[in-house]
C-alpha cells in the first residue's frame, strides 16, 4: 500500500468512494450524489494547508483522509477537521490507521493545535479508529441530520497535537 498526497486524476476514484458513502452510509449528510465538477470544486479547497491524501492499492484508490477548515473565521486558524472515506471494497482491511497517521503527521508539521472528527452516532469503527489515536469525546448534538428517514445524532472527538 502507498499513501500519497491526492492527483487530479484520482478524482474519478475519490468521487465513487464519497458517492457510495452518500448512497449507503450516514457517514455523510450529503444526501445527493456529487458530480466530478463539485468534487473538483472540493478537491481545490485543499492544498498546501488543508492536505488530501490517498491510499492506493494496486493502482486502486483504496480510502482517502483529509483535513479541512472547522469553522471560517479566522480564530478557527489552528484547528481543523478529519475526514477519512474508505472504498467499500477495502473497509476491515486496516487502512484507516495509516491514513490517520499520515495526516495527523502532516497536521502538526503544518502547526494545527487541534483536530476535530465529526462522527455520525452508531459509526463505532470510525470510533475506535479515531480513539485509538488519542481523540475524545467531547459532546453531541442530538438528532441533528435526517437521513435515510431516521433522525441522526453527531458526535464531536477532538484531538489535542500540542
């Protein structure tokens, strides 16, 4: 397995992990499938500052992990949000682990002081994954998506680099 920074080629691959996610998981609240313009769109907003990495196997997007901006004002600077997305065909294969330890190495290299990790209630997988990197349960908001007819609950982990 290879992990790297993501390639405009990839996008394609990225795109069909994030639209099953869409069809099948409450992993996200995107409710729609996503075209490749949008995820074009998405793929810009991360860069220098906000790193897209990949996993690959045997030439096959295998999961991505990213960070993102938690919030858009400017005392948020420091803090960013996790978010990781598995192919299917890849999901129990320990993947996830990597992925994580990639981009929290790359998150204290570019100075974050805190990650947050925003997981849908009944994902324990993503829980154990983000808990055995040291994050914490710091909260939930109640019912605060519906998808799939069923109300969701979120809940927030936080990491704490410095």
């Amino acid at each position: 397995m290879e992990i790297r920074k993501a390639q405009k080629e990839d996008l394609p691959q990225l795109l069909e992990i994030y639209n099953e996610a869409i069809r099948t998981l409450t992993a996200t609240f995107d409710l729609q499938e996503q075209t490749l313009e949008e995820r074009k769109i998405w793929f810009e907003a991360h860069g220098e500052n906000y790193p897209l990495i990949v996993a690959v196997i045997d030439q096959e997007i295998a999961g991505y992990c990213s960070l993102s901006p938690y919030r858009p004002k400017q005392a948020y600077a420091y803090t960013a949000e996790i978010s990781i997305y598995l192919s299917e065909k890849f999901r129990g294969q320990g993947i996830g682990k990597p992925l994580i330890k990639e981009i929290l190495d790359l998150a204290k290299q570019k100075g974050f002081h805190t990650i947050i990790a925003i997981i849908t209630g009944g994902n324990e997988g993503s829980v154990k994954l983000h808990e055995r990197f040291g994050f914490h349960h710091t909260g939930v908001i109640k019912e605060a998506g519906l998808k799939f007819s069923e109300w969701q609950d979120v809940h927030f982990y936080q990491l704490m680099l410095n």
